[in-house]
C-alpha cells in the first residue's frame, strides 16, 4: 500500500497510520482545531527534551560549599 512508501515509518508500524490519524481527526474536531501540528517524535523524547530545557535554565553551581573560606 502508498502507507509503506511514507518516509520514516517503519512496515510494521503502517497499520497504525490510520488510527492515529483518526484519534487526531476526532480531537481537533471536538477542540474546534483548525490546524495540528503532529510531532514525529514520541511522547518520551518530549519528556526528555523539557527536562533538559528546565536543567539547562537553572543555574548551575559547582557543588562547593565556599561559606566561612578565610576566616580564621
């Protein structure tokens, strides 16, 4: 079928091509959206990313405790 010739989706994976096309049909129906942009990553790489964005927003320290240094 054409569903094996879209780049980036595996032979095994095509039957849930028109699912998940449907799932997203229904919700931007039930939403009222007029325009979805679909991710090609998985929920877990978005966790992943979001995570490191909040790590990389924090400052950072050295993990050295310098209070009280030079007093005697």
């Amino acid at each position: 079928s054409a569903r094996t010739e879209l780049p980036g989706i595996t032979p095994e994976r095509t039957y849930q091509i028109v699912a998940g096309a449907e799932v997203a049909m229904r919700a931007m129906k039930a939403f009222k959206i007029k325009e979805l942009e679909i991710c090609p990553w998985a929920l877990r790489e978005g966790v992943l990313l979001e995570r490191i964005d909040r790590m990389e927003a924090k400052p950072r320290s050295s993990g050295l405790d310098l209070a009280g240094l030079g007093e005697a």
